[in-house]
C-alpha cells in the first residue's frame, strides 16, 4: 500500500482541469429506469432476477447459470482471458448505467444483453419450453414470476416467456453498483475546496489524474462518472484472433439491426422514447475493429483488460498507451490516441491513479 | 433594416422583407442567439441542456422566413475530422418549429453544429461552433 509520505500537498490544477475532474462525479449515479423493461426497479423482479442469475436449472444442461462467468465473488466477472468468441467477461457492476451492451454493442439493452446467452446453443440454451416447465416445477419462482408477468403461457413456443426471464435477470443486474473509490472522496473534496481531505489523496493518482484529464486525453473518451462516453473506439489493439478478424461495433451494428429484440422491436416495452439510439445510431467503415469504452471504475477486481483479456495487469494498458503503434489507427485529424512515451515515473502515476479507481474491497484483495 | 424585440430570452425578430414570407400578419420570432444568413435565420434550444458528452439531446429550433425547410442538421468535430455516430432526425411542429432528435457529442472538444436550410429556392449551411468541457 502507499505509505503516509506519499500524502504530500496537493497538486495544482488548472480551472479547465478542475472541471474535467467534477465532471467525473457525483458518484454513486442516479440510475435511471429502462422504460423498455416494465419490471426495471420492480422488487419482485430484482428478487426474482437475483435467484435466477444463479440458479443453475436455467440452464439446459442444469450445469450452467450467469453466475458460472459473471461470477459474483470476483465482480461479476471470471478473471479469464476470454470465454466466449474471444471475448473478455466483463463485469455487471455499473452495467445499468450503460446505453449499448457487449464489447461490440449488439445489445441495446440490459434484458436482451441478457436473453442472448440465455438462449444461446453454446451457453445456457434455454427454450421457451424448459423455462415453462421449470416455473411449472418450482413454486416460488412461478408466484414471483405470475405476480409480474400473469400465468406463464401454455404455448411453449412463444419467446415472450424467455424475454420475461431476461428482463428479471435485467432488473436484478441494474442494482449491481460499484463503491465509491479513493477518487470520489478526492472530486467531493476539489467539489468542496476541503483542503484537508484533498491531501488525503496520495500525490502520485493526483499526478496521474493531471495526465488523464490533460496530456493523456483519457477523458476523451473515458468521460463521465462512470469513465465511460458509451461509445466505441479502437485504441490500436490487436483485432485478430485465433479465428479471423474480429469486426468489433460494425459486426455488433449488424446483429443490433437485424435482432427482433432491440429497442425498436414488439419485445420492448416503452415505444419510441426510449429508443432514440437504436432509431439514430449509424455505422461507418470505421467502426471495424471498434470496441465499446468500457468503464475504468473497480479495475483492480477485474482483470484482465481489454475486448479480449490481452493485458494482464493495469501496468500492462498504461504501458500499451504508452507504446501504441500509431500506425495501425486510421485517424487524419488531430490524434486523440497516440504514443504517449511516458517515462517510467509517470506511468507509476498513471497507473496509481488508475487503480485509485476501486473501491476499497477489491484493493484489498489485491 | 431588422427591427428587433427583447421578450425574455426570445427575441422577436421582424427580418426585413423575408417576414413577408412568413405568414403575414405574424412577426417572424426565433430565440437568440441566433444564426443568420442569405436571408434565413435559425435559433436553437437543446432541450435536455447543458449538452453533455456521451448523452443524447434533442433541439428545439426555428427558422425563419417560416416557411423555410429544414433540410440537414448534423455535427462533426472539424479537429479530429469526425461526426456524430447518429444521425439526426427532424420533422416540422408548424410555423417555422421544428424538433430535431438524436444529437450526441461523443467527446468532449469543439463541435461544428449544421443546419441547412433551404428557402426562397436555395439552401443555405450555417454552422456554429460549440465546445464541450
């Protein structure tokens, strides 16, 4: 851990750096209910959302549930390098605050980012017809779930069954909210000109907060509470794997617009209004080989890093920002990602200030 | 030439002959500030302000001569030569209104904010230029 020398003065920091700084808090965030899911905030859905997530008797095979990856003790995550198309398990913490869902953003929302490894062949592989029967089977889960939705239909065939199932997993998953960090007592601080407890935050993550709001250009992307704009980017790491390339947001904007599920689809509830991205959203050439910004909160527990889990440590993406082949990125304005050649003191910082990110369970087991 | 008046934060404008354009009997009014050019003026409100990065907003906006057309709203970052990664929809509310939906900045930096607008047999591009913190 830091020792008590490393809480020297505070650094200064210019009236634009001060606002980018605010701009990354209050946090926690207010979440905001997904009108396209009707139970979203419903006790009786984040209850029973919560037993299902993992509640191995979804599954096909009674062998698998969410929990098997989106593992609950390791921040909703597996800690693997990749598990699925060689993609990274990110965590489910913060993950109601998100607009578009999986690395490449197929998804528009929580609930059908959830009903697509329910379904899946390859992954839980529940049908409408093993749903029915497990809700037939088990009381409990057959009140909660009548009490939202009415009787569970007899027809087996009808999805609306596996939407239902997915839209609790999804109302459960929105209360997943990751701690307030060593950073957000330093923003409430800088908020509240409270000097003291602005000295309290170790000088080298102010060091590195002055590269990441300044210098590094971090916040271009990673902006916001949740460090995340919601969009997608390609910062130059590799893009193909072991089968082919990977397409990133422009294979996930294909999916998006051919699924019966998104926002525009008869399975959404709350029309139009909620869903002004999917209406809007357009793909480019560029978004080949773009993944989604993800957030930076909680790092310490969730690692490794990167769409497919390529950086071990958080040492391991500052030293790729650091070293990044300019190259390969197709930017011809002014570049936003670029070999930041930062010595090896200021990675030091960048990093600390990276890991000033986790709440305080994850830094301890660390 | 121009025969402006301060109400509030609108400002009723009666833009020369172009108000003959608009129905007669009314003034055409737009909310200031506003951008002017070749003879057709748009005033804009986001809806949901102060425009942050990574949120979608919508825009109230008005044209004048009022029977003006919205033909094109768009943004691009002139630095980073990029746009938005939506694009923009718009209709008509009546007598010069218009709402125009699906707008993100999706970084922070300089925006060049684009209507055209076309009246009178030709279109016009104004732009205005917005920073984001």
């Amino acid at each position: 851990m830091i020792a008590a020398s490393a809480f020297a003065q505070s650094i200064e920091f210019s009236p634009e750096e001060r606002a980018r700084i605010l701009s990354h808090g209050p946090w926690p965030a207010v979440h905001e209910l997904d009108s396209s899911n009707r139970v979203d905030g419903n006790p009786i859905a984040i209850e029973l959302g919560r037993k299902l997530f993992s509640d191995h008797r979804l599954s096909a095979s009674s062998k698998r549930s969410c929990a098997s990856c989106h593992d609950p003790k390791r921040a909703f995550q597996d800690g693997l390098r990749s598990t699925r198309h060689q993609r990274n398990t990110p965590t489910l913490l913060d993950v109601g605050q998100q607009r578009w869902f999986g690395w490449d953003g197929a998804t528009d929302s929580l609930w059908a980012a959830s009903l697509a490894p329910l379904a899946a062949k390859s992954e839980l592989a529940a049908t409408p017809a093993h749903i029915a029967a497990l809700l037939r089977r088990d009381r409990t889960l057959n009140v909660a779930y009548t009490a939202l939705f009415g009787e569970a239909t007899a027809d087996a065939a009808n999805e609306t069954i596996l939407v239902n199932i997915a839209k609790t997993l999804a109302a459960f998953q929105a209360t997943l909210v990751s701690p307030r960090t060593p950073f957000d007592e330093f923003r409430d601080a800088l908020a509240q000109n409270d000097s003291a407890a602005i000295a309290k935050y170790p000088s080298a993550a102010q060091r590195g907060l002055k590269t990441f709001v300044g210098e590094g250009k971090c916040f271009f992307c990673h902006s916001g509470p949740a460090f995340t704009n919601g969009e997608f980017a390609d910062v130059g790491r590799p893009f193909f794997t072991k089968s082919g390339a990977d397409p990133g947001r422009w294979g996930g904007l294909q999916q998006l617009f051919t699924s019966p599920y998104n926002r525009l689809g008869q399975y959404a509830d709350g029309g139009a209004q909620s869903a002004v991205a999917t209406k809007h959203v357009i793909q480019e050439p560029r978004n080949f080989g773009e993944f989604k910004v993800p957030s930076l909160r909680g790092l310490l527990g969730t690692a490794p890093y990167f769409h497919d889990g390529s950086a071990r440590r958080i040492e391991d993406v500052v030293q790729h920002y650091s070293t990044v082949d300019e190259s390969r990125l197709h930017a011809d304005g002014e570049k936003i990602v670029r070999a930041l050649r930062l010595t090896p003191a200021q990675a030091r910082d960048l990093t600390a200030f990276l890991k000033s990110l986790s709440g305080a369970s994850s830094r301890k087991s660390k | 030439m121009m025969a402006c008046v301060r109400r509030r934060v609108w400002l009723a404008c009666s833009l020369g002959a172009f108000a003959l354009n608009a129905s007669a009997s009314e003034p055409c009014a737009i909310p200031e500030p506003s951008l002017k050019k070749g003879g057709v003026a748009v005033g804009w409100v986001a809806e949901n302000s102060p425009i942050t990065v990574g949120r979608h907003f919508a825009m109230n906006v008005r044209l004048c001569p009022a029977d003006a057309k919205l033909v094109r709203v768009d943004a691009t970052m002139p630095e980073h030569r990029h746009g938005m990664n939506y694009k923009a929809s718009f209709a008509a509310l009546g007598e010069g209104r218009w709402r125009v939906e699906g707008m993100m900045f999706h970084m922070p930096g300089r925006w060049l904010l684009r209507f055209d607008v076309s009246a009178a047999g030709r279109t016009e591009t104004l732009t205005e230029s917005i920073t984001l913190p």
